[in-house]
C-alpha cells in the first residue's frame, strides 16, 4: 500500500516543473517518506524472515546428496529471496531518491521504479514466507533424522 500511495504522490507531482533549479520535475514529498517507509519495511521483514527461518545451508556436493527435498527448496528460496531483495530496495531506493529534494538526481528515469519495486517486493514476501515454511520443515526433518539415528537423544519439546 505504501508503494501505491508513493506512486500517487509522484504522479501528481510529476508535471509540475521546479522553477529554482531548472528541474523538469517537482519531487514529492510524500512519495519520498512513504519509499522511505517501504524501504525500511523491506528491510525488516527480510531480517526476521532470515533469523526466524535459521541458517539453512548445504557445504558439500555430500551435503546436497544428504540433503532433503525441503532443505535444498530453503536453500533456493533463500538464494531467491536475496535476490529479490536486492533489485526490490534497489528499485525502492531509485524511486526514492528520484522524489529527495537534491539535484543530483534530477535526471533520473524516476517513472517506473515504484511500480518495479512493488511488484519485487510482493515477489520477494511470496518467496520469503516459502522459505520460512521450507526452513522450518527442513529443521524439524532434520531433528526427526537425528533422532532415528540416535534414539538415546530425547527431545526436549
């Protein structure tokens, strides 16, 4: 939602013209503190998404042998859900920065990058949340293997 109202705020500051600085463009305001705001949401879902779902990781060609169907899926989602990370607060920053009040950016292709960064961001929450559900099946596979192997280990939950 942040990123459609960014988007609003852009568009109807768009033609507006900057008459001090020659600017062909007058930045928002309010699209720049709400992709502010996205980026900062970005960030955070990102970062509980990665502590929650744990350190999944496959070392060796052994491991990946070893490695059950929904461990190699949380390593995937996790490669992807960096991925999307990275061009989504990309886009983010880009569009953001096209509506800052500094020149320096003046020229910048700004019209898409909202539009861009919230369709990465819906991608990047559908491949986040599917790597927290594979993280956490594969950590529970994991604890039932160790188990089987191992019977004298109890669990404590």
């Amino acid at each position: 939602m942040l990123l459609v109202q960014a988007l609003h705020h852009h568009h109807q500051q768009q033609h507006l013209r900057h008459s001090d600085s020659g600017c062909r463009r007058n930045p928002s305001a309010g699209a720049f503190a709400e992709g502010v705001a996205a980026m900062a949401l970005l960030f955070i879902v990102h970062v509980l998404a990665n502590v929650l779902g744990g350190c999944t990781y496959i070392r060796s060609k052994q491991d990946f042998n070893r490695a059950t169907a929904n461990k190699i899926l949380a390593v995937a989602f996790l490669v992807l859900s960096w991925i999307f990370f990275l061009v989504s607060y990309t886009a983010l920053m880009l569009g953001t920065l096209a509506n800052s009040k500094s020149n320096r950016f003046c020229n910048l292709p700004h019209h898409w990058f909202f539009v861009i960064g919230a369709i990465f961001c819906l991608g990047h929450g559908l491949v986040t949340s599917a790597y927290y559900v594979s993280a956490i099946a594969a950590k529970k596979e994991d604890k039932e293997n160790i188990q089987k192997e191992n019977p004298a280990i109890v669990s404590r939950a």
